[in-house]
C-alpha cells in the first residue's frame, strides 16, 4: 500500500481540524469520574453465587473528556447535512426541519402506545390522514401502516399474497424476481417458503418480458419487481408483465423503494400492481436508517385488502377506532407489536402536507431532472451502463477503467480524498463494476456541478496512468485502507487491551 507524503504527516497525527482521537477505552485512568456515585449501602446479597468477581470494564473519563471525545467522533461522520450523498438505490434524502419541529410537538412526541383510544385521537386521525395521502398518491385501495421498514414491508406484502392463495387452497411455491432486484427481495420470498427463480436482464436493463412469460406456470404465486427498477429505468413493460402473471393467477408485488422517481406522476395501481411497500425516508423524507425507526407502509389492491395486517384504524361512532382483531379472520396476523412508528409518520404527514400535490410532482421532476444532468454529463468521461435516459439515479459500469489499473472501489476510495461519501459500488450485480448515483431533488445545480468536476478529474487521473494513487486512496481520512473482508469474517466486537488491530493496519 502506497503510504502518504511523507511532507504531509504531523507529529500528533491531526490533520488540521481532523483531530486523531483514541477508542474511549484506550483513555481510562483507573479513580478517574465525570459524576460522584454515593457508596453503596449495606444490602442482602440476592446473586446466588453469582456476585462479579472483577471489574465492570467501563473506562474512567472526566466530563470533558467524554464531551470532546464524541465531539469529535461525529466530525469524522458523513451527514447530507455537509454534502450530496450520491448513494443510488437508497434516496438519501434532505430532512426538512419542520418535520422535526412537529414531531417534537408536545401530544405527539410524548404518546405512549397503551393510552387509551379515547386520548389519542389525534394520533390516529395523524395515522389515518397520511394512509390516505398515500392510498391517493399509488391509487390503491387499502394500506397496511404497521411494517417497520422496506424489507418488513416485503414481508408484509408477501404475506398477504401467500395468504390470499392460501385461502383459495391454492399453495404455489414459485416467486418470480429480477436478477437485478434488491437483494431483500428473494432474501423475503425465501424466508416464508417460497422457490426464488431469477429473472434475466434485456439488454436494455430492464425484465425480459419472453423470458419472464416463459417462466409461468401454475406454480407461480406471484413475481416481485422493483419499479423503477434498480438499473435507475422505468420497466416499459410494466403493465405486460402485470398482465401476464395475473392471467397466470398470480400475485404483482412492486418494490416501491423508487417511489421518490414517480410520486405525484404515476400511480402505482394503474398499472396492476397488487401490493408495494414505501420507504417513508426514501420517498416522503423521514430520517433514514442508522438503527432507529423506519416505516415502510404497504398499500395493497382490492384483492389482497381482506388479508392486510392487523391492527388498523377505522372511523368509529365515537371517532377514530385502532382495530387490534380480525373478525373476518382473513388477515394474516400481527406484524408489530403496536401500530407503527409514530414519528416518522408526522414526519412524513408533515413533509407531504408542506408539498401539496403540485409539490410532490415536481420532486419527483427534480430528482429526474438532476440525475439526466449527472448522466448527461458525466457520459464523457465515465461508460453509462444502459443507452438513453434514466430515471432518479444514473447508472456507470467500469468501461472507462479498462486497462488503467484502477478498480471500481479504488476510484470510490479516492472520492473520500475528495471530501464525498463514494457513489453505490458494485450494485445491481447485473453490470459489472458498477457505479451507481443517486442526486435527489434537493441537490442544486452549483453543488452537483463541483460533484461532479470531482467525478471528472479522477476519471482523467486514472486514465492518465497514476494507478498508485489510486491503489493507496484515502490519504487524509482518520483511518485508510480497511481489510474489509477480514473485518466482516472476523468482527472484532468487544475491545481487549491485548488485541492486536488487524483490521485497522
């Protein structure tokens, strides 16, 4: 690995306002306390032999310390707070702070999931007003508001497929998917029971529609597709392959990830689809991800309805009513154990209402618009995967590299030097080395247009023939060249102060 300028390197290792910061275990001092504990007092030992015989392990730091030592850790984050986050297929979109604002509001932020009905018909009626916004937006009869993220929203809509077959005695086994899908996507089919069959590409990146109607048969329950799918393209053929799996008596279930490319301009419905989860964060900007709350609510069509989750809220005689058990006896069940996330969705209500539908329109115009002029201009200097326009999200092979020595991962490795969080890399597996982006519709033309002179200039640099360069990217991050595959075998989870840092080297 090339090693760094040797002119450029610092006695404390601190690269200007980049501050070198130690693990917060590597500065504990034994006595040492940011809060005076009282002594414990005299109490009857209720372990059962099972008393600690060493210490807890926690380190000792003054206040001030631990104040600068996350200080300092959120320095070395990556926010879109600072930049564009050109990461295709995940929308990371701008978080309007008014959306926080009215989630913090008191009576909302304060809700506590087992308070009676009759106190919290503000909330439902918060619940009930943002299905409607999105039962309008897909044209689609029924939403299903509980799944807790995208993937739990597959699940959700996979289940009431499996359900509505099941009800008829009819128990297929065969899920139709693209090779392109998101990988959840056969991960979900899987995981209740289902036969996964691939689905080929056309040259154009889009589902072979001969290949697609050769592989149905009575066996089939149903096909999942992401539209527009993940080669950023809208699938021409939607309503064709609509067509085709229903007259096989199947099920369609759209991965509405890419929602945010189309809302306001197509619905979903209209074009057969059956069931479709929406990422809340991807499509109406909730906070995306990073372990805490996510919503992904699945709309689902007249045939699939009788079989929706429970609970679910209903207009009552006396107002808002949160149904908890199916009388029918058609749904599937639970999925969660209360409602849904309450938060993201005032966020997403808020978000929604702040638009109107002229404003949704456009964002999904916008977000088309900045993608074209990436790979408008980008086309140049980078090899475009497919011919013609795209949608939300412009998709490059590694063409452009060949013969220079650089991978894609080195050129994305080199975009960290650059001060930008690296493009999607490698994904969707159908176009090798590929490089995928995804500017949203908040992003200005002044902020794409230094993206990408970034995005030229290292393409120029590698073609130039300073493979090393690129080899030993990044250079001024805290930490450089990471054995990922050591640290995704090996994970080093607890931290011991004899472990030697293998991953980190």
């Amino acid at each position: 690995m090339t090693t760094p300028n040797p002119l450029t390197n610092t006695i404390s290792g601190n690269r200007g306002l980049q501050i070198e910061e130690p693990l917060i275990f590597e500065m504990d001092a034994p006595g040492r306390s940011g809060v005076d504990l009282p002594a414990i007092p005299t109490h009857k030992e209720r372990l059962g032999g099972m008393k600690r015989k060493g210490e807890v392990g926690l380190p000792g730091l003054g206040e001030s310390q631990v104040v600068r030592h996350y200080t300092k850790l959120s320095q070395k984050n990556y926010a879109i707070d600072m930049s564009v986050y050109p990461l295709g297929s995940c929308t990371m979109k701008h978080n309007p702070r008014l959306n926080e604002k009215i989630a913090r509001l008191p009576g909302i932020a304060d809700l506590h999931p087992m308070q009676p009905v009759s106190t919290v018909q503000g909330a439902l009626e918060i619940i009930d007003t943002l299905a409607h916004w999105l039962k309008t937006l897909t044209g689609m009869p029924a939403v299903a508001m509980s799944p807790a993220a995208g993937a739990h929203g597959e699940l959700c809509g996979m289940l009431t497929i499996r359900a509505a077959h099941l009800a008829k005695g009819d128990a297929r086994k065969r899920i139709l998917v693209p090779e392109s899908a998101h990988g959840t996507n056969p991960a979900t089919a899987a995981s209740i029971g289902y036969d996964v069959d691939p689905v080929p590409a056309d040259d154009r990146g889009r589902v072979d529609l001969a290949a697609f109607k050769a592989k149905l048969g009575p066996d089939v329950a149903g096909t999942m597709i992401t539209n527009p799918n993940t080669c950023g393209l809208f699938e021409n053929d939607i309503i064709d392959i609509a067509d085709a799996i229903h007259g096989a008596g199947g099920y369609f279930y759209c991965d509405g990830a890419n929602f945010n490319a189309i809302v306001g301009r197509v619905r979903p419905g209209d074009l057969g689809v059956d069931a479709m989860h929406i990422n809340l964060h991807k499509t109406f900007s909730t906070p995306h991800g990073g372990g805490g709350p996510g919503a992904g609510p699945v709309v689902l069509s007249e045939a699939l309805a009788p079989y929706a989750p429970i609970p679910y809220v209903t207009h009552g005689k006396n107002g808002f009513d949160l149904v908890e058990h199916d009388a029918s006896g058609t749904s599937f069940g639970r999925l969660k154990g209360f409602h849904g996330q309450m938060g993201m969705f005032t966020r997403a209500l808020s978000y929604i209402l702040s638009h109107g539908a002229d404003g949704l329109r456009q964002v999904s115009g916008d977000a088309v618009l900045n993608a074209n002029y990436l790979q408008a201009t980008l086309r140049s200097d980078l090899t475009a995967a497919f011919p013609g326009t795209c949608m939300h999200e412009a998709l490059f092979n590694d063409d452009f590299l060949e013969g220079t020595g650089v991978t894609t991962l080195d050129f994305a490795k080199a975009m960290i030097d650059e001060g930008y969080h690296p493009m999607t890399m490698y994904f969707p597996l159908v176009v090798h080395g590929a490089l995928l982006m995804e500017p949203t519709e908040t992003e200005s033309k002044i902020g794409l247009d230094r993206y990408i002179e970034v995005v030229q200039g290292l393409a120029r640099r590698a073609k130039g023939g300073d493979a090393a360069y690129f080899q030993g990217a990044p250079y001024h991050t805290p930490r450089r060249r990471l054995d990922e595959t050591l640290a995704a075998r090996q994970p080093i989870l607890r931290w011991k102060p004899e472990q030697a840092k293998k991953a980190a080297e």
